[in-house]
C-alpha cells in the first residue's frame, strides 16, 4: 500500500495556528517584515549589487506554499480571431470582449482593456501559468508571468460592499456591478484589478505585491469597524 503524501506547507507543520485567526495575521505580518528588511541587506557582487530579498523569497515560498499563477495577455494585431480560438481549444473558454470575467476548469480570464486579459489560475502555480500559455498561443498573444509581482486577496462576507466602497470608486451594487463583472481602479490610491469572485458578495483583488502591506494596513484598518476573520486561499 503506497505511503500517504503529505501536501502541508513547512509553514502548515511547524506552526499549525497559522493557518487560522491571529496565527495567520502573524505569519502574513512576519513575511512582509522579513521580505522589508531582507531588502536592506547588501550581499557583494559584481557585476551587479544584491539583496538577500531573493533568498527571502524562495524562503517564503518554500513556507508559504505554491502560489497563484497570474499572467497577462496581451493580443497580437491582427490575431483576435485566431486567439480567441486558441484559447477556446486549449482551455475551454471564450476570451471576454470587455471588463468581465471568463472562468474555465483550469484558468480563469479577466478582461481589463482592448485586447488584454489577466489569467488566473489554481492548478498552474507560479510561472508554470505563463510557461503554459507561452506554448499554446505561441505567435498569438504576448504573455508576461505576473506570478511573483502580484497578489491576490479575496474579501467577501455581508460587509464586503461596505468595506471596499471606503476607498473604491466603483459602485459595487449587483445592479451596477453583476456576477462576473470585472474592473481596474484603484482603492485608497493603490492600483487594483478587481472582479466579483462569485454570487456570495466576494470580490477578488490583484494588486502589486510591493504595495501589498499599504493595502493591508487600509483593508484592516477599513475592516475593522465590522470585524474581520482572516483565512487562508484553499
């Protein structure tokens, strides 16, 4: 009988609490101090100076776990029909024409200008997004991995609407924002790419990850008034 394979994160099985509650808060709040202060530290070498920011990161990631794959793509002149296609073939899904989102079983498309679209997806983490979507719309479309420079955090719950209208434009009424709807704004001056997640009031935000502790101090500090429960991406 095979062994079971354990899929917990270093960070899962040295320190259960930090999957839930204030445990999460502090995991999430001693990744940013040591992603900061690694950034500070100079290493000799030449040709070009570094930080220890890079071994910070693999160390997180190595904790943490696998992350999301985000990638964008950006369309080819002359290659619309030919990419819409293409990704209909390879992923089962039709390209959205505007700012909406279009969610197949392995990849989820945000459309968030003419011909450029945020990929999303759970089963292809990190750059092994990209890399797949490299292969097969080769000649199509640009792809650039968005994996390491992005975050994406999901709010949702009774109070999201009230939460994120402290510093979104955006009416976020189903009437004025429906399931599947997409936007790019900014919330508290803080560029976002924004979707409705699903018909529960949840809203997933990408942001860019060197502001991602500014957007956490106004998200909590937003939030707090309601109260608030953090929980990890499953």
């Amino acid at each position: 009988m095979p062994e079971a394979i354990s899929t917990r994160t270093l960070l899962e099985a040295a320190w259960p609490q930090a999957t839930h509650g204030l445990g999460l808060i502090g995991a999430v709040t001693a990744g940013v101090v040591l992603l900061t202060l690694s950034a500070k530290v100079q290493v000799p070498f030449w040709p070009v100076p570094m930080t220890l920011q890079t071994l910070a990161v693999l160390l997180l990631g190595m904790a943490y776990g696998p992350g999301l794959g985000l990638a964008t793509v950006a369309c080819r002149k002359g290659q619309a029909a030919a990419l819409s296609a293409a990704v209909r073939n390879a992923y089962g899904v039709d390209l959205p024409a505007s700012s909406r989102v279009a969610q197949g079983a392995a990849i989820s498309f945000i459309g968030y200008g003419p011909g450029q679209w945020l990929a999303v997806s759970v089963a292809l983490a990190n750059e092994a997004l990209a890399v797949d979507l490299a292969a097969k719309l080769q000649g199509l479309a640009s792809v650039s991995d968005q994996s390491g420079g992005r975050t994406v955090l999901r709010i949702g719950g009774s109070r999201a609407r009230d939460v994120l209208a402290k510093g979104l434009p955006i009416d976020l009424d189903p009437r004025a924002f429906p399931l599947g709807s997409a936007a790019t704004s900014a919330i508290s001056h803080i560029g976002v790419q924004l979707w409705q997640a699903d018909d529960t009031r949840s809203y997933d935000i990408a942001i860019f990850r060197s502001l991602s502790e500014s957007f956490w101090r106004w998200l909590t500090t937003s939030a707090a008034e309601f109260g608030y429960e953090v929980t990890p991406a499953r």
